[in-house]
C-alpha cells in the first residue's frame, strides 16, 4: 500500500484503524482523501485479521469538509482546458473557481463530484461494518463520511450539520434520509442547521453520545462487542440491511446530489458566495453566510 498523506491505517486485534491526519488543516477533505479511504477500507476488508472497521479523526475535530480555502479565496482563473484533458487540480479549479464569464461544464464537476461520492461510499459498501466516531466537529462534507459509515459515535458535545445547504453546496451523498427520515432530513437542509451529538442520538443519527474523556472507552466498547461476532455473520447481516436502502433508490439520489452540487456552486447566490470570499476570505464569508441563523461561526472549511 502507498504511503498515505491524509490518514494513517494500523490494524489492532479485529479492528482497522483509519484516522484521518491533517488536524492542522481540521482534516479537510482534498483530491486524495477519497481515493486513500477507498484503498484503506479495501484493504481492512482483503484483512482476515479484521472483523469491524473505525473511522475517526486527530486534532479539534472529526472533519470541517473540503478544504477549499484556497481555491475559494482566488480570483476566477483563466480557462485551464477540459477534461478529461485537463489534470484533477483543473478540476478543482472548474469546481471551486469558476469564472461566471466562461462557460461551465456541469459533466466535467459531476465527474469529479461523482468520484469523491464512490470515495465516501466505500465505508458503505464495506463488507465489513464501519463505525465512525465523532468529536468537535463534523461539518460540510465531513458528514458524507459519517453518514456512509454503519455507526456513529459522537461526542456530546460535538457539531455535525451541512450548513453549505444555505449557499453553495448540496450533500453529494444523499444519505441524510436514509439515516433521520425525510421530515427531519427536510427540517436540517431546509436551514442548515447542526445537532449537537446529543442531539444527533435523540434524532437517530447516531447510535451513542458520550462527553469528551469517556467519548474513546465508549466507542472501544462497541468495536469490541461488534469484534465477537465472526466476520461472516457481519458481512451477511450488513449486506441484507444494506438492500434496503439502495432498494429506496440511493443511487438515483446521488446521481442528482452529485449535479445538484455543480449548480449549488455556479448559481448566482454561488458566484456572489465566492467573490465575497475571494474579498474578505472564506471563513468571513462562512461567518457571513451563517451568523444570521444564529451560528457561532465557521468551524474551518467548507462549512
């Protein structure tokens, strides 16, 4: 296995241990993210060593989402070529930096768009059960990881909520129904709104809430219990409870969430979002976006 630049991977007992490691940069999500956690989780489920995997996060928080600061905060560029001709960076450039004076190429954001939602989804069609555990924060597309993963462990304290639902950003994943329901799922991306872990456990996001110095005994706890059951017997239960949601049709909504966020990004409450953030930069343009909802402000990226 190559070396890993946003995570780190060891095995203990029956568990894989992936862990996302760039707290300095709130482990925002970059090209390799996806890619790397597809090769780790593949790996975990090639391991007959492994019965349960865990995802978490080192630093301040689980993940802020996409770390596009940069490319947020830049001028649109001059055209860079189209794909597939052109590199992943011109396609971040497409993504994040368009210049509303140039035509837009809604297939090539989909391809890339596309690409980090099989990223994410590996932790669901993992063979073997993913639990994710949660502290600080777990924002933007942070939570596309979250809520692909089987479990989730939160701390009671931490934020987990899509604000970009406000401007300029639409869950790739699609998998907030599937996890809370449509009423709820409505009543989160209709403001943007976050839970607290504790509210997370009261909607049915996730499984357990813990205060931060019990958040790790809990969680080594259940990977524990979940580790006694042999890997075939959690291989067939989670591939029978996995139908039930692709038969809701989750494909055909990550179809959509995939093109729905290319446009949340090139519409006119879009473009006016990332001109205000190449003046003031991106986090001032979060805490502009959110402080009206009352939010504390931006935790860091694309949130």
């Amino acid at each position: 296995m190559e070396t890993l630049d946003t995570m780190t991977y060891e095995v203990t007992g029956r568990v894989a241990r992936i862990t996302l490691d760039r707290p300095e940069r709130g482990n925002g999500i970059t090209l390799d993210l996806p890619r790397e956690l597809a090769d780790c989780v593949e790996r975990a489920n090639l391991d007959p060593r492994v019965h349960v995997l865990l995802l978490s996060g080192r630093g301040k928080g689980f993940c802020g989402g996409y770390d596009l600061v940069e490319s947020a905060e830049q001028r649109p560029a001059e055209p860079t070529g189209s794909w597939p001709g052109g590199s992943p960076l011109d396609m971040r450039v497409v993504m994040a930096n368009h210049d509303p004076r140039q035509p837009w190429d809604p297939m090539l954001d989909f391809a890339m768009m596309s690409r980090n939602v099989r990223g994410f989804m590996s932790l669901f069609h993992s063979h073997k059960p993913v639990v994710c555990k949660v502290h600080g924060f777990c924002v933007a597309g942070g939570t596309d990881m979250a809520l692909c993963s089987d479990l989730l462990v939160i701390e009671d304290r931490a934020k987990i909520g899509y604000p970009p639902a406000r401007v300029w950003g639409i869950p790739t994943t699609a998998v907030w129904v599937h996890r809370i329901g449509l009423e709820k799922a409505k009543r989160l991306l209709f403001t943007g709104d976050s839970l607290s872990g504790t509210e997370a456990v009261a909607w049915g996001l996730a499984t357990e809430a813990a205060p931060a110095d019990q958040l790790d005994a809990r969680t080594e706890a259940l990977l524990e219990r979940i580790a006694r059951v042999p890997v075939n017997q959690l291989m067939m239960t989670k591939l029978l409870l996995n139908q039930t949601v692709m038969q809701q049709g989750l494909h055909t909504s990550q179809v959509l969430g995939a093109v729905f966020d290319g446009i949340a990004r090139h519409t006119r409450e879009g473009y006016a979002f990332q001109a205000r953030a190449a003046e003031v930069g991106f986090r001032q343009a979060v805490r502009e976006r959110d402080e009206p909802f009352g939010d504390a402000g931006p935790s860091t990226f694309k949130g």
